[in-house]
C-alpha cells in the first residue's frame, strides 16, 4: 500500500507495511528531520517548524518492518532507515521506557509506586541493551540480545533472558537476584567493581547460589535455581577473569561444598535416597520416604497431595512437606523444617533448628535438645521446645527456646532452659516447665495474647515472666495455674506496676506479671492452686499506697500487702 505525503501536509499515521511517498521532500532533507518516541511509535519530524510529522505506529517493536519511504530522489527501505536512526539519533537512550527492536540503553526512574518500595520494571526487547535499574528496587528484564544490566543500590531483580548477558555490581548493590536461565550454551557474566578474585565467598541456599564479595552479607548476589540449571558463569573482578569451573578446578573446598546432586521421584510411592554430598530431593507424588544422608540436604514435596516422610541425617538441612500428614525426623546439624498443610509431626534432634508449621493442620512438634525457633502458626498445634519424642525423657539441655503458637489453640511445653513462648491468637496454653534434677530452672518468658490463655507452672520453675498482651475488657479469661502449689505457698506483691507472685519457700521461683497494675491487656483474670480455683486478685488502696488484694471465690477475701 502507498501513502502520499505532500510537503506541508501535516500529521500523518502510518503502519509498519506501507510505502511512503514524500513529495516536496529530497533524501537530503533527513539529516535535518528529528526523529522521537512517542510510545512504541517512531514519530519523524520532517521540517524545522515541526508542523509536517508521519508517525509511523509500532515500529520501534515491530521487527519484521517492510516500510519504504520514497523521497524526490531516493527510497529508503526499513532497513536502511534502521542504520540511520543507530547511527545519527539519540532515540535509543531512555528514562522510564521499556526497550525497542535496537540496542537501548534504558534507565529506571526514581519514583515511588506504593508497592511498599520504589519499584519500576524495565524491559529491553531486541538487540544489546543496557539496562539500569534506580536507587531503589527494580526488576530489570534484558530479553533478547547480549544485555547488560547494573542494579545500582536496592534489591533488584534480573532477568537476562537469550544471549550472553552481563551483570554489574559494585559494592552497596544490596541482595541481588538473578534467575538463572536454561540455555547451557549461554554464559552469564559477573562483573565486580572494586573487589578482587580474593573476596570471592561462595555458599548454597536449595537449588540457589549464593555470591558475596563486599564482605557485608546484605551485598550478595543470589542465582536463583541456579543447581538446577547449571548455566556457565564467568567472574570479571579488577585482578582476573576467571570462570566458575576454573574457580571451583583451583578451590576443593568450594568445589565439595558446592557439589550438589538432584534427585528426582516420580508419581509412584517409593524410597528416594540421598548420598553422602550436598542433595537436592524432590518427592512427586505417592507415600514417599526419603532418606537424606550427610551433607547439607534440601528435600521437598513438589506435588503435595500424599504424605512423605523425612529422614534427614547429618548436616545442614531443609525440609519442606506438602499438603497432607507428613512426618519428619532431622538429624545431626542445624536444619530447617516446614510442615505445610496437614497433621504434620516433627521430630528435631540436639541441635538448633528452625521448624515451622505453616498454613494449616494440627502439628506436633518436638524440637529436641538446642536452641530451636518453632512457629506453629495456622492451626492447633503441640509445641515442644526440649522434649523428643519420649514424654518421659530426662535427658534434656538447658537450652533457650522461641516457641510461637500462631493462630488456633495450641499448647506450648518450653522445657528447661531460658525460654520465650508466644502464644499468639487462640486459647493457648504456656507451659514454662521446670528444671531436672541435672539442670537448674529456666527463665521463661510468656507471652499469650489474644484468647483465653492459659499459664502453667510447676516444680522449680525459676523466674517466669508473663505479659498476656490480650484482650483489655475481660472478654477473656487468662488463667495462671501453680500445679503443686497452695494457696498459702505464695505471696502476691507490686514490684513497680507489676504483679509479683513469690513461691514463699523457694526464694528462686516466682513469677512476675508485667504491667499488671497499669495496662488492663495485661490483666490475668483467674489464678488456681492445688486446694482453690477460680483466685482473683484486684488492686486496693491501702494507708495512701497501692496493695493487692486476693478474692477467694467463695467471697472470702484476704490482704496480702
């Protein structure tokens, strides 16, 4: 299809198929016209006055153009005028747009989205661009062609895409991520301004790499599914250029550390079973087992409709269930487990270990000797911070436990040592738990909130400190109950604004009740002994001071000052 154009015509929308005849207008008279952006239209000023314009619609994304443009004395094809616009123009460089069919240099904006950060995705498309993210957290896209892209500061994330793509960094850059692509026959390149081969540390996280250079930790590179992958890499530091496998060729520990073998189930039920070296599990389905052995495992249910259960022995490993009852036992090393959906039961060893109970079901879970972080979450769970698997053991260290209930009403069982027990939304119940006869008490803090929570002391308990944090109206009735305990055994007093209770005859057991006098959330409504139930305790003003008195529930009620 062709098109006229007369000089002095004005404005004029063509498509990328068309054949332009300008008349009026000689090849000479480009190296006078402006060419601009207007979205992902090429807009082509022909005369000074800027009143004669053919705006040409898609071309800047559109790489199959079959326009021409016939001047007085010329015709320019598509391709020609490609060259041109390279060569003669800055229409390439751009603040805020995504990239054209030419090699561009694109730049993110500074300006806040309201996404919870600065946040600008900058796509390249075709051809070498240069992609520059803000000061702040991009998503950078290279896409087709040899890409370079520099995050700046902020944690950004990149896509190359096809092509050899190039990464900068320099220090400051934050914790960056790069998703890893498929094509083994494309190297990803990493240059590092301003450090040398020998800040070079090297770490796995799952199927992820971890890069850090900066010595700072928040300044780290991450490859995401890069052991899946296993896309080439080159290092350019300002002392050498080295590849990944010549690094890890010259470097045996790395080389060990970062070996890692993926094994992959099928549908059907069976043992999957790991190997001395760094293992990545993945159970796909049916009642799997699977047998983590040394090294520092990562095992998983991709498909999560059948439970699996976990044996996961020495080293540093990850343990993630699906959505229906699965079962865990991990071993030497400080492990991470996640349970999921389902009634999940884990089982931690002597060790510190990070266990969660995400999403749903009602879990049991026992962290063993160490200091364990437990997160019960959604559902009602069991918590146990030392105990194992034996409710009978004595054979327990004093070590200081975090046990979160989450939501649902759960119980939580701290165990020896200094503990700190949420319970969070629900009727929990918190048990501080005592000393052995090996250890001396722990030091427990308690924390319920909202629900009607319960607090449990018993033996030689130490000193507990609870700080309800629920509802202020009396909605809910949070109880603290003395297992072993009389009424007459304690003493009830004010140390500042909080309520103080005193084992009488164990000068090292009581337990204090902050802001108990000043912050109703924090009021305890009910307390029981072995011979009374149901104890309050309202605050009176006595001979010009504050003192508390102890409500009996049969509407006797006596003075402790």
């Amino acid at each position: 299809m062709t098109t006229v154009f007369t000089k002095g015509q004005g404005s004029l929308a063509v498509s990328t198929t068309e054949n332009i005849q300008l008349v009026g207008y000689k090849a000479a008279d480009l190296s006078a016209s402006m060419f601009s952006r207007l979205a992902n239209n090429l807009v082509i000023t022909l005369d000074s006055r800027g009143s004669d314009k053919i705006i040409v619609t898609n071309y800047l994304t559109e790489t199959d153009s079959a326009l021409t443009i016939q001047f007085d004395d010329a015709i320019l094809t598509g391709m020609e005028l490609d060259t041109y616009i390279v060569n003669n123009t800055a229409i390439t460089s751009y603040i805020g747009y995504d990239g054209t069919k030419f090699s561009d240099t694109l730049t993110a904006p500074v300006t806040d989205y309201g996404r919870g950060s600065d946040y600008r995705k900058i796509s390249g498309l075709a051809g070498d661009d240069t992609v520059i993210g803000s000061a702040k957290a991009n998503p950078l896209y290279g896409n087709e062609g040899n890409d370079t892209l520099i995050g700046n500061a902020g944690y950004d994330e990149f896509f190359g895409g096809e092509g050899t793509d190039t990464y900068i960094f320099a220090k400051g850059h934050e914790g960056d991520k790069i998703q890893s692509e498929t094509n083994a026959n494309e190297t990803t390149i990493l240059k590092f301004i301003g450090a040398n081969l020998a800040d070079l540390v090297l770490r796995v996280d799952f199927k992820n790499l971890i890069i850090q250079v900066y010595g700072d930790t928040s300044d780290s590179v991450t490859i995401t599914d890069y052991f899946a992958n296993k896309q080439p890499i080159t290092f350019v530091f300002e002392d050498r250029t080295i590849t990944l496998e010549e690094y890890l060729e010259a470097n045996s520990t790395f080389k060990e550390d970062l070996t890692v073998n993926i094994i992959d189930g099928t549908s059907a039920s069976e043992t999957l079973t790991g190997t001395e070296a760094n293992d990545i599990i993945h159970s796909q389905g049916g009642k799997d087992i699977v047998m983590a052995l040394a090294g520092d495992d990562q095992a998983t249910t991709i498909k999560k409709s059948a439970a699996t259960l976990f044996y996961m022995a020495s080293g540093n490993d990850i343990a993630i269930g699906g959505d229906s009852n699965d079962r865990f036992y991990l071993g030497a090393g400080n492990d991470k487990a996640q349970g999921n959906n389902g009634n999940d039961i884990i089982y931690g060893d002597d060790d510190s270990e990070a266990i969660k109970a995400t999403e749903g079901g009602n879990d049991i879970i026992y962290g063993g000797n160490g200091a364990d972080q437990i997160y019960g979450q959604f559902g009602d769970d069991i918590l146990y911070g030392n105990q194992d698997s034996n409710p009978s053991s004595t054979m327990r260290n004093p070590d200081n436990d975090m046990i979160d209930g989450g939501d649902g009403n759960d119980l939580l069982f701290g165990g020896v040592g200094h503990d700190n027990l949420f319970g969070g939304a629900g009727d929990d119940v918190l048990n501080g738990e005592s000393g052995d006869q090996y250890f001396s008490q722990g030091d427990d803090y308690l924390s319920g909130d909202w629900g009607a929570d319960s607090y449990v002391f018993s033996g030689a308990f130490g000193y507990d400190v609870v700080a309800d944090r629920g509802a202020s109206d009396n909605s809910e009735i949070d109880v603290i109950s003395f297992t072993d305990l009389n009424l007459n055994d304690v003493l009830f007093s004010l140390n500042g604004t909080n309520l103080l209770i005193s084992v009488i005859n164990n000068s090292k057991n009581f337990v204090e009740v902050v802001d108990f006098a000043t912050d109703a959330a924090n009021h305890i409504e009910q307390f029981n002994f072995k011979d009374q139930i149901g104890v309050g305790i309202s605050l009176v003003e006595y001979e010009g001071a504050m003192t508390v008195q102890v409500n009996l529930p049969a509407a006797t009620t006596a003075e402790i000052i």
